[in-house]
C-alpha cells in the first residue's frame, strides 16, 4: 500500500527544447507551479523541494537528475518518498507531448499509515498537483513567449493511470 504508481500524458503549446528548459529549472518551479512551496539549491544536479497540495500534509525531497537531455528529463528522489519521475517529451502537432511517469514509496511514517486508509483520497491529491503543473507550464509557456505551436494544454490527461 505504500507503493504508487502515477503516469499521464498531456499536450503543452511549445516546442520539446522549450519545456525542457523549464523542466529542469527546479529554482523556478514555485513560480509556476503553485505546489511547490520551496526549493533550495545543493548544486547542479541535487536540491530540496518541499510540496504540498490540496491535503493539509507537506512533503519534503531531494531530487537528484538522472537525466536533463532530450527526449528524457528523470530524477530520483530520496525523503519522505522514495523512487523516480521520468518526463518524456516529444514533438505533437500541438506543441509538446509531454507522458509522465513516477514510481514512489511512501517512507514518510504517518503519510504511509494514511496510504493503508486514504489511498484514494492522496491520489486524487497527486492528480490535482499534476493538473497545476500543466496549468502552470502552459501559463508560463505561452506567457513566456515560448509558444511554437497554437493549442491548449490545460486539459485532462488523455493517458492518466495509477497503479500498486
């Protein structure tokens, strides 16, 4: 139970190079992405977030890139959860297709004792910071002067999936 699977795909009206070079500054993400509360620097490949969603609980991580280059943007993280996120990221008539897919264990005690009982209510948590994510991004993108390509990306995921 304290294992999470989370995958979905969304369309975002940029081109590849320009959300990546979003994706991977971690130092700006409270900017856009209203979720993540803090972000503090260890260096060019290490930092430590602190995220909190919808729920009255906030997670603390240090993410490590694994992978900053196209197609492919992965972390590993370490703290109250355990395990990986991946964006792949692919040229979409649209802009950019953007598919996640993160693989978690809940090591945080009290978060991992709610996951026995709450399950359904935490990944509907993670689906709401996901849909702020894109939000964001596309705010950003289009805001930003990055928009390539015409399209919306604020909308339901078209592939969203939990699983474990």
């Amino acid at each position: 139970m304290r294992d999470y699977r989370f995958s979905g795909t969304w369309t975002v009206p940029a081109a590849p190079d320009a959300v990546a070079g979003l994706l991977v500054d971690l130092e700006r993400y409270p900017s856009w992405w209203r979720e993540i509360r803090a972000v503090a620097s260890l260096g060019d490949d290490d930092a430590l977030v602190v995220c909190r969603s919808w729920l009255p609980y906030s997670l603390d991580l240090h993410l490590t890139a694994v992978s900053r280059r196209l197609p492919v943007l992965q972390i590993d993280m370490d703290g109250d959860l355990v395990g990986t996120a991946r964006w792949t990221l692919s040229p979409d008539p649209a802009g950019t297709r953007m598919d996640f897919d993160q693989q978690v264990r809940v090591t945080n005690r009290l978060l991992g004792l709610a996951s026995y009982v709450a399950r359904p209510l935490l990944v509907w948590n993670h689906d709401r910071m996901m849909r702020s994510c894109v939000s964001g991004l596309t705010g950003l993108l289009v805001d930003g002067g990055h928009v390539a390509v015409p399209g919306a990306g604020d909308g339901p995921p078209r592939d969203s999936g939990v699983e474990g």
